[in-house]
C-alpha cells in the first residue's frame, strides 16, 4: 500500500530592507543580500528620504540588484510603517514569507536558507529570528533570541562581548526575535498589522513576537541563520527614529537613544499588562522615577538623570496609544497571557547572568592588569612594606592613646573642660538636632550646633537604634583621635608620595599635633572631630583633581635597569634620565565621587570648627585661580571643586543664618556681628584661654603649653617648639622645589597663609562668656584658634610630603656631596620630632593627670526621681541650685544634667560690637527665673507656684565635691538647703550622690504644657488625661510638639506653653490656627469657649524648613556621588 506524500503549500520571500537613504552600511547589506544561497522572490527596498531614491537605486546597482524595486516611505515614523508602506501595493499571495531586513543588518549567504529549513519544519512557526552578531567582530555576540522578564525586561543571557562558539544554537523557542533578520508569515504580519507602531525601533520585534505567541503561533530563534547587525539606533550613530546617519568611525554612545528606548519598555509594560496592573506600573512608573535617577547619581550616569524623570510623563501622555495598542492585542489573542510564563526569564536566571556578568568584568580587569611574575613579586614586597609600615604607626598612636586617655573608655560620660555630655537615644538626638526650637533650660528660638548632626549619623552607624549610646560616639572619636587621626593622615599622604617613611612621618606628626593633644585635654569635642576630618579632606580633593599618587611596578627582568629618556627636570632648567613608566601608571583622571566624600568630610570638620568654612571657601578660591587647566593632557577639573563647599553650606548654612529668622523677637541679636560670632565659636562650653602670639601659632602652638613636663622649663621659652619647629624647617625646606612640585607646594604655602592670619584674627574676637565661680564675674572668651592651626599643619605637611616624593632617586642620581649628609641631619630632625611629641605627652599625662580636664562622669547629676519626671508624658524639668561663695549657678536640665545641646547658646550671650561686645541683658524668662530663684531662698510662699510656671517638678542642690557643678560652697549650700526645707510646696525626698533632692508639690501639679483657665492658675478639667503621670489640664509634650484631646467649656480658656514666648509657636484645634495671646513670658494661646477637638502645638520656622529641604537634596546628592560605584554603560533593556 502506498502511501501519498502531503502536498505543500507554494512559498515565496519577499524581502523588505527599510533605510534612510545611502547610509554608511546600505552598501555591504546589499552585497549580503545579493550573496543569499536562497534567493528571495522579490526584493524591496523602503526609503524613507524621498531625495535619495536615485542614490540607492545605484547602490542597488553596484550590488548587482538591480531587479529591486525602490519605494519612497516618506510618511513612515517607524520600521513597521516603513514595511507596512513598502508592501501595500504587493499583495498576498499564498504562503508567501517577509523577510525583513535593516540598512544596517548584513545576513550571512546563508541566513535565508537556514530560516526557510526551520519553518518548514512546522506550520505553527510564523516567526523565525536570526542570531544577531557585531557588525565589525563578528564573532561577539549581540542575541540568540530574546528573553523578557515578567516587567518587560529584555534579557539575552549573554555576557559583554560574548565570543559565538555555538554554545547557543540549541535555542529554538524563545518569547522574542529582532526585526533585523527576521522572517514573518505574511498572513500573520498582515493579521497582526506589524510591529506596534508607537514603540519605533525598540521593543518592535518583541512585540510582534508576543502577540503572535498569544494568536496561537510559534516564533523561534534559528542559531544558523546569521546576521550581522551595526544598531546604528541602539549605539547613537543615528537618530533613533531614522535620524540622519553617522559615519562608521562615530563614537559609540548609547546613551543618545536611551530615552527612546525607555519609553519603549514603559509603553510594552502598559500594553502587556492586565488592567488591574498597567494601572500599578502607571503609577508605580513615577513613583520609581526619582529612585532610578538617584540611581543613576550613584552610578554617576548624569546624562540619563533627566531621561529617567521625563520618561514617564512622555509615556503617559501617550495613553491613547497604549489603549489601541491593549485593544489590538485582545482583536489576535486566542490564549491567555500565562501561556507565556514559560518562556519569561525567572529571578534566578537573571540572578545568574547578573553574577557571570560580574565575574567576567572582574576577570576582564584583572587580565588587563595582568603582571609578570617579576611584578607580582615586586608588588607583594612593597605591599608588605606598606603594611608593616602601617602597622608601626598604628601601634605607636593606640600605645600612646591607650597609656594617656585609654581610662575615658572604661566609664559612663565624659565631661570637663569644653566637653559636655550628650545624653540622649539616637532618636531623641535627631529630633533635636534637626528641631528649629532649642530645647534648652525654657527654650530658645535658636538652633543646635550642627556638630549634634553629626553625632546622631555617627552614632547611628555604630548601631544607635540597637542601643549604642552617643556616649559611645564621643568615647570613640575622644579616646580613638591619636589612631584615627594617624590613619587618615597616612592615606592622605599616600596622594602625595608613595614613600612609606614620608607618609609614616606624616601620619605621627598629624596624630601628635599639639593642636590635637590640647585639644583633648581641654575636652573641645569640635575641634577633635575637625582634625580627624581635615586628611580625608585633602585626599578626596587630590583624587578630585586626578593628582594622586599610585604605586608603579615597572616591568622587566631581574637586574634589568630602568628605561629612561631625556625630560625636562623637574626642579630645574636643565634635563636628567626619569623613567619611563608603563602606560598603565598614567595619571588618573579626576573623581567627582572623590569631590563628593571631600565635600562630605569637609562638612564634617566645619560641624565641628564653622570657622573652617571661610577658610576653606578662600582656600578652593585660590586653588581655582593657581591650578593649570590642563595637567599632563588630562583636564584638572577644578569645577569639581565647587563639590567640596557645597555640603559644608548646606550643613552649617542654618545655624549661621538662624539669627535672621528671629529678627525683632528679642530673643537675641540679628545682625553681622552675631553670625561672625557663631562662626568663630565652637561646640562646647566656652573656656578662658591666653592669646597666643603669632609666632606662636605659625610654630602649631594654638593656646595653653600646659600639657608639657615641667622638665622643658630649663629650655625656656622656645622649649615646646622644638617639638614642631621642624614640621616648619620641612616646609620652608620644600620651597626650594620646582616644576609640577613646587607649584603644589606653593598653592600649600598660600593655604597656610591663609589658615595663619585665620587663626592670628579669631583669636581677637570674643565668642562666648565663662563664669568665674570664685568671683562671680563673666568674662568675655575669645574664639579658639586650634582648627586654623590645624588647617596650618595640614598645608604644611602637604608641602613637605610633596617635596619630599622622588627625593631619594634624585639624590641617588647624583654624586656625593653635601646634599647627601645635609638631606640626612634634615630627615634626622624630621623623624626625632614626632618621637620626641610622644614621649613628652605620655611622660606629662602620666605625671600629672590633672592636665587633663577631661574626666569621666561617676554619678548621675539626676536622681531617678528627676528622670522619671523628665520622661513623663508631661515632660517635666529638674531645677539644678549650685550655691557658690558668690551667689548661685542655676541651670534648667530637660536631660540628665548639663548636656552639649545647652552650649548652643553661648554665641547669643554677648551683644554688641563685634571686637568688644558686652554681656547680654536677661530677658523676661531669666529674670522671672531669677526671682523664683531668690524666693527659694527666702522660703516665700511663692516659690513653688513660680516652680510651677516653669515646668520644674524637682530641685536638685549638687553636693559640695560634685564632678558636674564644681565650685559649690558647703557654707552656702547648709543655708540653701535649710530654706529649701522650710519652702511650702517643696518635699524633701532624700539625698545622695546627685546632691539633696525635693519634689514639687502643688495642687495643681506639674506640666510643660497645659490648658488652663482664664485666670491663667486654675488647671481646665475638660481635658482628656491620657496618664497617670500628667495633672488636670496636661498636655502630652516630647522633646518639641505637644497636644491632647480637649473638650468643650462654657468660658475662654488658655494654652500655656513652658517656654519663651515666640511668633514661631502654633497652636491648632483640629487644623483650625489658635490666636496667640500674651501671658508673661510664657507661650499662651486663646482657646474660645466651646471649642473641642484635638490640640497640637508645634514650633515652625520657615527659613528652618528651606534649609531642611536643601539640606536633603544636597547632602544626599553628595552621599550617593561619594558611593564607590563604578560607571555602567547603558544597556540595552533601558
């Protein structure tokens, strides 16, 4: 019985190639197509410029096509159009194939015969795709089909510039094909009416591809059929939509059609999606807008910032074509969209490809770096050396910060000198930090010192929402300096010299610098934090500009000498043998992520000194008027610059603005002098000082030699300064350098200058009042010049350290003579010193512990009664009286005793002219303290409804040898507590290490925050009390806000606030403004009669919430800049 083969269907190819006209490719994809083993039936060739028709029938000629025919597409905005154009006035015919083709997409002789093998094989196979290889290596990789995760995402699996070894003709199924190469059934393009017409030339093929999937259909891949494709859109040689062409040789910048491509892939999403979910990805879409483009900041992918934000709204203005597109898609659909799961790309599989990608990149990297053994060898030496040169220096720092201020970690808070306790959660310190209100004694309308920022972020890194205390923080940063300051001293010398011995020195003589050392003993908190910065400033600015310094292995064989060639000397006219270093040790381009981290840390060390932000605006000015355009062929960048003073503004910018927010409130002085005075001040309690003279401060001695032995008294005068009167030698030394190293050692000498008459000017301008507790007198305090000393030592260092690089091959390459031993006793003195430093202030310490201020806090100065009032939900105060020989030292604590955040007021307690100033007037809050204060002494009735007014729950009288309020007179204090016991409303509690205590105690009790009657004494009780802790009429208040729930009242009644009165208050009754009204020196407002609802008090200040805002944008711009990311390129998914 014989069988009958079945009869198949006629075939015929038309092909349809779309251009523009004679571009750069057209000519080598029409000898390709000329050279096709299968010849197509009929060939069109769509062009879309009208004009060049005539030029491409030639070309059509020289290739030898000369039966083409040439159709003008003019209208066409697409390649679908362009083809749906071509093929309108050819129609169908039975079993007829399109092969569609790009001007730029040459197929392989036998790419149309593999394609029409493979659909033969099956009827459902309508689409049949073309591996896609380079255009100019074709054996790298562009697609073997197309993977689309379940977002949309195009996915191919292949790695960068994947050589094609046949590892992917297995492939057969695949959810999408590209146009280029690919062959489409005409009945089904026709069917399908081509490609989406809104997505242009991206996303096209995959398009059709998936609505063919969903009519029912196969498309596949075909490994066999090859074609190599230039994607003159994707790379940028052209106009994503048909642009004008480029040249072959045109820069490959893929970032040109990125945009294009994005609305692309959100337009497919839409379209693709169910209804319920392209209403998600509609919003979802601008909702992660400003995530991927502060993405792309990280990635420092700026050009695609503004890309990434308008993508979206271009997309969705183009909703009706989404429409049409979902409404075409539904008109061919006949299966349901999960047909399509298994073909889409899971969260492995990306996974996967997203780690070969990065092992092959690292792999490409290190080949690329690849070293002979030889250099190996040589790197492992010298790393080795750096290490244990390192570690020298690490041990040497934690020996002598171990041996003199180690006991600081072994204890609750520190205190003494300048240094103050903060003695709050990491929350409570943020709150306070960023709070336009200064939560202090009976508030203020001032800002904290922005030095309480930067401990709340410190603290928040070494685990402060974990439980780490900011007392840990600062135990760090004080007990840690000598270390920390060494370690960031010697990477910043490593951008001026890889000479381990200069970089050593460097790093001892910044870690054991007298500003440093007196600084810790005097407990200056900022200014310790400013010289632990200032290196890490310096080493951003050298890596902004390109100019680092970096380890050179020079290749060769063993005994080989150095290749060398005649260059102009760098100290000199005349010309010398320097080597020649391989290419890979050119000079690194600039970083503006660098330029970011220096802005970071510069920021940092003005938290800690303001007047480091003049400075170092002058500084970057003169910089950017000294450095070269151009150094050694690559651009100096010095715009990067701007980078570094940008976030130190955005930090310290607030609080040297704060007093012109308050102009006219009477709180304190708006005027230049008063943010002169803010920014000569430091954080902490203002300290007596001995001006020092200016040549003092040029040999980097800021203030007091108390921290030396009494054994370099035989010396005299110029004793301590032979301790750091060498760093100055080094210095003056390193000008007698020319060339590229004397002008760093220049632009360092001018810095210097300008941090001397820095430090020579603050020291005349008081900033700050100090009580003498012996006399009762306040004294004017002038600002300390310790960070502009710093910043003195630090140009100092950097000019040294710069002369000091390639010294030793110079004198190598020279006879012997006198430059050798004079070199040696110079470098004797140099290293001698920083040793001699360390001996010095070990021996003083450990001699006479009492140089050190600084001490650690033993006994809580709140007893638990007073910290459970202040943690209350009526946030009660405790009344510290410190009675002295000479009167009494009051102070309000809201924390557990005197707390770093009180010292923000200092500036504001002098007024007037700016070089002689007078102290500030009390104003109505101190004055009403003071007599509530002198009633307590006398046991008056009064003194505890006043308590009252002032929020104070307990008073607390500090024991005679107290640690916190020294000065207290044991005469004095048996007589204040005497009155106090014999007060009405005060009940003694007990006594202890904090001192003697009473509790409040008053029918009415005792809040922050109340409503009250209008006789502004009698508490309202038509409040809802949500605490056993708060009274009749209290108000539930933190550390700012306050409020509750209030019921109605037949008569008027009032909001009164425990703090100073101030326009910045607001009060609102469910969103409604309460009118403010005057009650002494207190907050009030006026509640109407029947008023109900919820109250909330709040203080806002305006200029406060701009800087905020700016204070997000430009220090998180400057974070995500600093991140160590590398430069991506665009890829092809968008």
């Amino acid at each position: 019985m014989s069988s009958v083969a079945p009869v198949r269907e006629p075939r015929s190819v038309l092909t349809v190639l779309v251009t523009r006209g004679v571009t750069p490719w057209l000519s080598a994809t029409l000898r390709a197509l000329g050279a096709q083993e299968s010849t197509p039936d009929r060939i069109l060739v769509a062009v879309w410029d009208p004009t060049a028709i005539v030029a491409v029938r030639d070309a059509l000629a020289e290739a030898g096509l000369d039966q083409a025919d040439v159709v003008a597409t003019g209208g066409a905005a697409t390649f679908g159009a362009a083809v749906r154009t071509a093929i309108r006035d050819h129609p169908a015919v039975v079993g007829q194939w399109l092969w569609l083709l790009h001007d730029d997409s040459a197929p392989e002789p036998g790419a149309l015969s593999a394609l029409l093998r493979t659909v033969e094989q099956g009827s459902s196979i309508v689409v049949a795709g073309s591996k896609q290889v380079e255009w100019a290596a074709p054996d790298e990789l562009i697609s073997v089909g197309v993977g689309l995760t379940r977002s949309g995402r195009r996915f191919t699996a292949l790695e960068e510039s994947e050589i094609d070894q046949g590892q992917y003709d297995d492939r057969s199924d695949v959810l999408a094909v590209g146009t280029a190469g690919m062959l489409v059934r005409r009945d089904v393009w026709d069917e399908l009416r081509g490609p989406d017409p809104a997505l242009g030339p991206y996303g096209d093929g995959a398009d059709l591809a998936r609505r063919a999937r969903l009519a029912g259909h196969r498309a596949v891949v075909v490994p066999r059929s090859v074609v190599r494709h230039a994607r003159a859109s994707y790379t940028g040689q052209r106009h994503p939509e048909h642009g004008e062409p480029a040249a072959l040789d045109a820069p490959v910048e893929p970032v040109r059609s990125w945009s294009a491509r994005r609305r692309a892939v959100l337009h497919s999403r839409l379209a693709g999606a169910t209804t319920a979910g392209s209403v998600l990805l509609l919003l979802g879409m601008f909702v992660l807008a400003p995530v991927r483009a502060l993405a792309r900041v990280a990635t420092k992918e700026f050009a695609l910032i503004g890309p990434e934000l308008r993508t979206p709204f271009a997309t969705a203005a183009h909703l009706a074509a989404v429409s049409r597109a979902r409404a075409n898609a539904r008109r061919t659909a006949v299966v349901p969209r999960r047909v399509l799961a298994p073909l889409q790309v899971g969260p492995g599989a990306q996974l996967a490809a997203w780690r070969d990608t990065r092992l092959q990149r690292a792999s490409l990297r290190r080949s690329s770096r690849a070293r002979s053994e030889l250099e190996k060898a040589e790197a492992a030496s010298l790393a080795r050396r750096r290490r244990l040169a390192l570690l020298g220096v690490t041990v040497l720092t934690v020996v002598v910060a171990l041996v003199t201020v180690g006991h600081w970690a072994l204890g609750d808070a520190l205190l003494g000198g300048a240094l103050l306790p903060v003695d709050t959660g990491v929350r409570d310190l943020w709150t306070l930090a960023t709070s336009p209100w200064l939560a202090v004694g009976d508030g203020h309308a001032a800002l904290p010192q922005p030095l309480l920022a930067v401990l709340a972020f410190l603290t928040t890194v070494l685990g402060g929402f974990w439980g780490t205390p900011v007392s840990a923080t600062i135990a760090v940063l004080t007990v840690g300096a000598i270390p920390l300051a060494a370690l960031g001293a010697w990477f910043a010398a490593g951008a001026a010299t890889r000479g381990l011995a200069a970089r050593a020195w460097a790093a001892v003589v910044w870690a054991l610098a007298p500003t440093l050392l007196i600084s810790l003993a005097q407990g200056r908190l900022g200014s310790i934090v400013a010289h632990l910065a200032l290196p890490w400033v310096a080493l951003g600015v050298a890596r902004a500009l390109g100019v680092q310094r970096r380890d050179v292995v020079l290749g060769g064989m063993v005994g080989a000498r150095r290749v060398h060639a005649e260059v102009p000397d760098d100290d000199g006219p005349t010309t010398r043998k320097a080597p020649v270093p391989p290419a890979s040790a050119a000079r690194a381009r600039g970083s503006i992520g660098a330029a970011a981290a220096a802005g970071l840390a510069f920021a940092v060390a003005c938290a800690g000194a303001p007047l480091l932000l003049p400075l170092g605006l002058v500084a970057v000015v003169v910089m950017l008027l000294t450095l070269p355009r151009v150094t050694t062929g690559v651009q100096a960048g010095r715009g990067r610059l701007v980078l570094v003073v940008l976030p130190a503004i955005a930090l310290v910018g607030p609080w040297l603005t704060a007093p012109f927010g308050t102009a006219g409130t009477g709180t304190q002085e708006s005027s230049l002098d008063s943010v002169v005075r803010l920014l000569l001040s430091e954080p902490g309690r203002p300290l007596p000082q001995d001006v020092p003279d200016a040549w003092q401060q040029l040999l980097l001695w800021p203030g007091d030699l108390a921290p030396l032995p009494p054994a370099l008294d035989v010396l005299g005068a110029v004793g301590p300064f032979l301790l750091t009167g060498p760093v100055l030698l080094g210095a003056v030394l390193a000008l007698l350098r020319g060339g590229a190293r004397g002008r760093t050692v220049r632009i360092a000498w001018a810095v210097g200058a300008l941090a001397l008459a820095g430090a020579v000017l603050v020291t005349h301008v008081p900033v700050g009042v100090a009580l003498d507790t012996a006399t009762g007198a306040e004294t004017a305090v002038p600002a300390w010049s310790g960070p502009a000393v710093s910043l003195l030592l630090l140009a100092l260092l950097v000019a040294a350290v710069v002369a000091a690089d390639g010294l030793q091959v110079r004198l190598g390459e020279n006879t012997f003579g006198w430059r050798q031993p004079v070199t040696a006793v110079v470098a004797a003195v140099l290293v001698i010193a920083p040793l001699a430093s360390a001996v010095v202030w070990t021996w003083s310490v450990r001699t006479d512990p009492a140089l050190l201020a600084v001490q650690v806090r033993e006994d809580a100065p709140v007893p638990a009664l007073g910290r459970q009032v202040q943690s209350s939900a009526a946030s009660a105060r405790v009344l510290s009286l410190a009675p002295t020989t000479t009167g009494y030292d009051v102070q309000v604590w809201r924390g557990a005793g005197p707390q770093l955040l009180d010292t923000a007021t200092a500036p504001h307690a002098l007024v007037g002219a700016l070089l002689d100033p007078s102290v500030a007037p009390p104003d109505a809050a101190d004055e009403a303290l003071a007599v509530t204060v002198a009633r307590l002494t006398v046991a008056a009735d009064e003194a505890a409804p006043a308590l009252v007014e002032h929020g104070v729950a307990v008073v607390v009288v500090p024991p005679v040898d107290s640690v916190v309020r020294p000065g207290v007179d044991a005469t004095a204090r048996a007589e204040l507590v005497a009155s106090l016991d014999g007060t009405a409303g005060l009940e003694r509690v007990t006594s202890n290490a904090a001192g003697t205590i009473w509790r409040v105690v008053t029918d009415t009790g005792v809040a922050r925050a109340r409503v009250l009657e209008s006789d502004a004494s009698t508490p309202s009780a038509e409040v809802v009390v949500t605490g056993r802790d708060l009274p009749v009429g209290g108000l539930t208040s933190g550390l700012v806000r306050a409020g509750g729930e209030v019921l109605p009242s037949e008569q008027d009644r009032l909001v009164v606030l425990a703090e100073r009165a101030h326009p910045g208050w607001r009060a609102t009754l469910d969103g409604r403004r309460l009118e403010h009204t005057d009650l002494d020196w207190r907050q009030a407002f006026t509640l109407p009669a029947g008023a109900e609802g919820r109250l909330t008090l709040t203080y806002v200040d305006p200029l406060r919430t701009v800087w905020t805002v700016g204070q997000i944008v430009v220090l998180g711009l400057a974070g995500l800049l600093a991140l160590p990311t590398r430069r991506r390129t665009p890829g092809e998914d968008a």
